[in-house]
C-alpha cells in the first residue's frame, strides 16, 4: 500500500519494517530495563519507568497503523516524507545539507535539493514553524534507516525523555501519588496516541516537560544550574520556534510558581492572600513585556496579532472542507468584552469537546469517551472540595497553581483558536498532563489539617530533592 505526501513522495511500510520493529521494541526497552534498575536504587518512583516507554511505544505503533491503514495519510505523513528529502540531502551533499539545516530560508537554499533527493512540500520549507520540525525529524530518519515506521519508534523513543522529567517533577512535591500520577502523566490515552506521533505536538510536548523539569532544577532546587541552562534556553527557543503559543501559556504560570516557591515558608493564609495578587500581577506585567519583545517570532500568534488570527480562524471554520468536524463557539470579536465573554465556552471547549455525540469517526468516539470521564471526574472533585478548600491548596501549593493556571490558560486558548476537532485533541495534549495531574491531586485526602499536611509535603519534598537525579 503505497502512500504519497504532499510532495508526492511514496511512503511504504514494507516487510522488513515490520520485521526489524520487534528487534527495534527489544533493544530499547533492554536499554530502558537497565536504567530504570540502576536509578530504581536511587528513587523509588522508576518503577514506573519502563512501563510508561513500552506504552508510548505501543501508542506509536497505533498511531502509525491508525493514519497508514484508517486515514490513509495526513500531517504525520506529510511531515515524514518532507523530512526524508532532507535526510536523503545529508548523504548526497553534507554541505548543502548544513545550509538548509542551519541557514535561511531561501529560494537559493530550497533550490539546493535535487532529483535525486526529491524537494519537502514547498509549504513546509517556507513555514519557518514547520520547517522546525523538519530539521529535527530529519535527523531521526538516520536511526529508523528511512523507515516512516522506525522512525516514529525512534522519536516516540527520544520523546519520552521529556515526559519522564515532568513526572519526576510532579512525583517529588507528590511522593504519595506516584501511581495516580502515571496515570495522568505517562498512561493517559490521548497522550500516549496523540503525543507518540511524526508530529509537532509530540516534540513540544516533550520539550514543555523538559522546561519544567529545567526550571525546577534551576529555580526552585538550585541544582547543576549551568547545563541546565543550557538546555532550558535550547528547548523553549525550539518550541518558540515550532509552537510559539505554548510559550505564552507557559510563561505567566511558571513564573508564579517560581516567586511562591519564595513565601511557601509564609504559614499564614491570609498573608499569602495578600502576596499573591501582588506576584499575579507582576508576572504578568513581566509576561507581557517578554512577549512584546518576542513580537517578531511569534508571527501570527503576537499580541498585535492576535485578534486577526482569531478572525481569520472564526472565517475558516465555515468552510465546507471541514466536512462536518469543524466546531463553533460564537463569533469571536476584537474586543476586551468578548473574550471575557468567551471564556467559559472555550475552556469547556479545550477541556471536554468533542462529546461523545460529537464524534464524527472512531478515533474521535474514543476521544469523546475519554473526554465524558474528564467531564465527570472534574465534576466529582468541585463537588467534593469547598471553594475554600480550593484555594487553600492553590495558595499553599506552587506547583498545583502552576499547573491548574497552565491547564486553563491553554485550554481556553486552544478552545477559542481551534477550529475543528481533530486539531483540537492533537493540541489538548500539551495540558492534559498538567490537568489531570491537578485532578488527581485534589482528589487526594488528608487526614491532617492544612498546615501539619503543609509541613508533611515540605519534609517529603526535602527528602526526595536529594534522591533527584538527571
């Protein structure tokens, strides 16, 4: 079954992909063994590692065979294909290569692949987001020997880095959540099939549990901060660069976490209440000013292009090639008003949709399964907590305000920007760790008051920073 991307380049799983895939499965997970039981010595929680990298490896494997036999193509194939010329032009003319790798997207440099080699989708090249990606899935071509299929297991494999390092994140402030949180970070199923994929969302996934986990380790327990550096900067100008929207979503949360990690030592409530907004505020101003300065990388998605991209987007939902999967919530106008307006049905959007009804194909069925689960336990966990109670732990927990604040910020962006529904649960999967992990831990009880549980989690917390490696 022969397949052609956009730049009508064949990809086909042939035999022998299917052959080498178990031999592939075999020799990354006996790598894995061996380091989960080295760092099992050390902390605990890798118990879950092996199992979180043998289920990404299988949503690969679904996702390939879901868009190569169900879709019979898509972005995921385009990308590949587009990426494979560039891998071709590696071993044809390193030199040539290098210019497209590193240099500036041109005519010159596009002119520079060859028959040979065949030509990415000329969209691509000159869509400096998608070109990104590109340039990174190329090099991952090298390892899977040409293979659309490998090369997914290859990058499903280098993925999994940054969604391991969000857990270790999240398992240290919540050591007694450890199997809770697998489920909300390594096992939830729109993740480990959306984010397992020849995707942009998978890589700025990754790179997102990167970022935390590099912030964490800088900011908040000040450890080996140089490397750290070094590759904080990498991964938020790459996903700049991919997604430059989850950098906006990032941001003001992280920010707010950081300056709370300084007055968690503050007991009193009241005290803090009166910090907070002070910290709100001030991240946000110093959000705003980053973003302004960014203006010229973030293309359509800057401030003072905002409003247009909305409108275009409201425009394009009405077209008919959507074929019936495209949603709307109202029309959307340039004014303060209206996106205040909004909220409340682009979050629920972000977050629930599509339905259950709403699904037009069996992937989406799946998604609207999930998403009624979503709906439910969310439901469960308001019911059961006091409002109160709900902000005690937002104000006594930097990480949980980080991640709640993350979870509602995307999702109201994402609900308010996307048009149709298979975009939708693609970008959900940048949040959907981070919520349901909230979820989860909300639904913790504690027998203890506020302040005893307060003290547990710090003790716990100082004990785990020293069993927290790299």
């Amino acid at each position: 079954m022969d397949i052609f991307g956009s730049n009508n380049e064949i990809v086909a799983i042939q035999l022998w992909e299917w052959v080498a895939l178990p031999i592939y499965i075999f020799f990354i997970l006996f790598l894995a063994y061996f380091h989960q039981k080295r760092k099992k010595k050390e902390n605990p929680v890798y118990k879950y590692y092996l199992w979180g990298l043998a289920l990404k490896i299988m949503g690969a494997i679904l996702f390939v065979i879901i868009y190569y036999f169900y879709y019979s193509g898509g972005d995921t194939i385009d990308y590949y294909a587009s990426s494979l010329n560039l891998t071709r032009l590696l071993f044809e003319s390193p030199f040539s290569w290098f210019h497209i790798e590193f240099g500036a997207v041109s005519n010159d440099n596009y002119a520079l692949f060859t028959s040979a080699t065949g030509s990415p989708y000329i969209a691509f090249y000159f869509d400096y987001q998608t070109l990104t990606l590109l340039r990174i899935i190329n090099l991952v071509i090298i390892p899977g020997l040409g293979s659309f299929l490998l090369s997914t297991i290859v990058l499903t494999w280098v993925a999994y880095s940054g969604i391991w390092k969000l857990y270790l994140v999240f398992t240290n402030y919540y050591p007694t959540l450890q199997g809770k949180l697998a489920i909300a970070i390594l096992f939830f199923p729109s993740v480990l099939f959306w984010g397992s994929g020849i995707m942009k969302d998978t890589l700025t996934l990754s790179f997102s549990g990167w970022i935390v986990y590099c912030i964490y380790m800088i900011f908040i327990i000040k450890r080996r901060r140089f490397p750290y550096t070094v590759i904080l900067l990498f991964m938020m100008a790459t996903v700049l660069l991919i997604k430059p929207y989850i950098v906006i979503a990032l941001l003001p949360g992280t920010f707010v976490w950081i300056f709370s990690e300084k007055i968690s030592g503050i007991r009193n409530t009241a005290a803090k209440i009166l910090i907070i907004p002070f910290i709100i505020i001030s991240c946000a101003g110093i959000s705003y000013l980053i973003f302004s300065s960014l203006g010229d990388y973030m293309g359509k998605f800057a401030l003072d292009k905002i409003s247009t991209t909305l409108t275009v987007t409201a425009s394009d939902l009405k077209q008919d090639y959507y074929q019936g999967h495209a949603f709307d919530i109202g029309t959307v106008s340039n004014s303060p008003t209206e996106y205040v307006k909004k909220v409340p049905a682009a979050i629920i959007a972000g977050l629930y949709r599509p339905f259950i009804w709403e699904a037009g194909n069996i992937v989406m069925l799946f998604s609207g399964m999930e998403n009624i689960f979503l709906l439910l336990f969310t439901l469960f966990i308001f019911v059961r907590i006091s409002p109160k109670r709900f902000f005690q732990r937002l104000f006594h927990e930097p990480l949980l305000f980080f991640a709640y604040s993350y979870s509602l910020f995307f999702s109201y962006a994402v609900g308010l920007s996307t048009s149709n529904f298979g975009a939708l649960v693609r970008f959900k999967i940048a949040y959907l760790p981070f919520f349901v992990a909230v979820l989860f831990i909300l639904n913790q009880r504690r027998k203890k008051n506020h302040e005893d549980e307060h003290e547990e989690i710090d003790e716990q917390y100082l004990i785990n920073n020293t069993n927290l490696t790299s």
